[in-house]
C-alpha cells in the first residue's frame, strides 16, 4: 500500500498512474477520471483529520453516485472509515460511520453517469431509503439495495456495514431491465437461496481485508461478484434460464462454501448441496463440470485438505478416528487408502507436525 505524504482521508492505496489517473494524494476524484484498468485496494479514514475538515473532505472524496448532506456543526464530530476494493466491473466497500443523510438526483446522475445498483448488508445501525413512492427500513443484520440511476433519499444512524455494486451492464444482462419497484426486487433477494451464502462471502472478504494480499482479496472478490449476478440471474423478476453460464459461475461459489461449512456432515452429497442453493442436481454438476470437477471429488478432497490441517495440528491426546469423523468420515481404513493416494503419505506420518513446532517455537 501506498501512503500519503500529508493528513487525508485516504491512508492507503495500491496503484500507479498509469493504472488509475485518480492519484488521491494530489485532488479528490473527479467523473472524468474515470476508473481504474484493474483491481486496486484502497483504505480510508478520517482519524488523522481535524474535525472541522473531517465530514467536508468525505463527503467530497468517499462518496460517488450520493450526495451527502451538509452538517449541521451540532452533530457532533464526525468520523469514518472504509476498506475497498474497486475493479472495472464492480466495488465492494466494507465501512464504519457516524450518522449522515444524503441522496441522489437526476442532475448528479446526469453528472457522473453512475448507474451501478448495491447490494448492501447492515451490521449496526438503521437505514432508512426513500425511492419514489417507496420506503425502506433495513436494520442490523439485513440486505438493502440502493440504485444509483434513480433519486432517492438515505439516512443512516451510526453505521456499520458492507456493500457490493454491481455495473449496470452486469446486472442487465443477469436480470434483464431493472424493475422500477425496489420493493419486489428486495423482497426477490431476501427470498433467494443464495443470499446467505454471498452474505458470508462479504463478511469474510470484509473481516479478513488486511490479511489478505491483492491476489486473494480479488480471487474473493471476483467470485463474489459472479456470486451475486447469479442470484439476480436466478430470480423471478429476472426471468432468466436456470441454467446459463453466468449463473452456473456464480452458483459454483456457493456450492463450494456450503461444502466447506458441512464437512462434518456425513450426509453432505449433491442432493444437500443442491437443496442449499436452491437449484436442481443437473445444474449443480453443469456447474462443476464447466470446471473441469466433480461434486463428489470436491468433496473428497476438501474433507482431505481438513483432515490433514487437522492431523498436522492435532495434540496427540487427539485421535486419528477423533479427526476424521469431524471431517464427515467414519471409516479409518478407507481414509488412509484415499489420504495416501492425494498425499502420498499415511495419516500417521503428519500428525501432530505442526503442533510440535507450535509448542517449541512458544517455549523458545
């Protein structure tokens, strides 16, 4: 990350000029600017300002496709933060906040051209949208959706949460014309199935965002997008076949979490799977196959990549049949033949490798 010479709002950033002409030590973003020509990373916030400047400078530096409202200097002081990830097809920004207001207008539309709808989760603080004739109150824990194209008006409480944006151009093509009622669209989303599971892919790329370097950050990222243009490819309103490439892309993202947080399930099979997510077998091993796998293979090697992580770090009051039934498996002697065959080495052989050099590196 790079960081800035002086105070500013922009703590961090990954990128050079000829990636992005936005350089945010030298002016705040302008339309003509533009975007970047490959994903950068950058982070936010408003500690290292004074608190006259603080709500000025994000109102005019952090917001796009919003106008934030002025302050009334009785508010209090204001501070801020945010972690994003901003790519040529989407944005995802995970923030914390001190209340604010603000909207959009047909003259700040006509403006920038932002036409990108949100898809946005709630963790603390209230949220309340007005958007034509309708109004929408999301609380902690809940989806919103803000559309970009169209006037409305936000007002937050003190807030916490994360949001994915989605290019118009994507969302058209996965769900067809946007409806102009947000109310179904929203109503749409809360009922699909895959909504949990690109809730949890936010979450993670959210809590882990300073672990993670620009390579994973976007490998989380991408698959999140195709995530949710699947979930809006698959809804009612969208009318689009259930089995369409874009779709089957996202609905693999799915699959693969949902395996991961059932190993231990010994009934995990492409039934279960296909359950979760709310699609039918045959496209559940479309989708595996587009990528050269198979439901059950993934399956057998994610139970073998956990058990042997478990193996390694286990203490030795921990039993080989102790770990392999938290994997989901309940014969020893079938698991050693298929470990020995992806690792090339018995189970035995590993264990409690990791949990050795733990415990001397911590009496050192």
């Amino acid at each position: 990350m790079r960081e800035p010479s002086s105070p500013t709002a922009v703590t961090g950033w990954d990128w050079t000029e000829e990636v992005w002409r936005w350089q945010p030590d030298r002016e705040p973003w302008r339309p003509e600017m533009g975007g970047p020509s490959r994903c950068v990373a950058i982070e936010l916030s408003t500690r290292h300002l004074e608190t006259a400047e603080a709500y000025d400078f994000w109102r005019e530096t952090v917001f796009h496709g919003f106008s934030a409202d002025r302050r009334n200097g009785e508010t209090g002081a204001f501070r801020a933060d945010a972690r994003a990830l901003i790519s040529p097809r989407a944005e995802f920004a995970a923030f914390r906040s001190k209340g604010l207001s603000g909207g959009r207008t047909h003259s700040g539309f006509r403006s920038d051209g932002n036409a990108d709808l949100t898809i946005g989760f709630t963790i603390a603080g209230n949220r309340r949208h007005s958007f034509a004739e309708e109004r929408h109150l999301a609380r902690p824990g809940e989806v919103y959706l803000y559309d970009a194209s169209a006037p409305s008006q936000v007002d937050w409480d003190d807030h916490q949460g994360f949001y994915l944006a989605l290019r118009r151009s994507d969302v058209e093509a996965a769900l067809g014309e946007v409806p102009a009622s947000l109310d179904r669209l929203l109503a749409e989303i809360t009922a699909s199935p895959l909504l949990p599971f690109l809730r949890a892919q936010l979450s993670l790329l959210s809590r882990d965002f300073g672990a993670l370097d620009l390579r994973q950050k976007e490998a989380v990222f991408n698959g999140s997008v195709e995530l949710a243009l699947s979930l809006l490819g698959g809804l009612p309103t969208g009318a689009r076949a259930d089995g369409g490439a874009r779709h089957r892309r996202g609905l693999m993202v799915a699959a693969e979490r949902f395996i991961i947080e059932n190993l231990a399930n010994p009934r995990l099979d492409a039934a279960m799977i296909a359950r979760a997510t709310g699609c039918s077998r045959a496209t559940l091993y479309r989708a595996f196959f587009d990528h050269g796998k198979t439901v059950a293979d993934q399956i057998r090697i994610a139970r073998l990549l956990r058990a042997r992580h478990l193996l390694e770090k286990s203490p030795p009051q921990v039993t080989i049949s102790e770990i392999i039934a938290a994997c989901g498996l309940d014969d020893p002697s079938h698991f050693s033949r298929m470990f020995r065959r992806q690792f090339g080495l018995a189970p035995k052989d590993v264990k409690g490798v990791r949990h050795g050099r733990e415990t001397e590196d911590r009496s050192a």
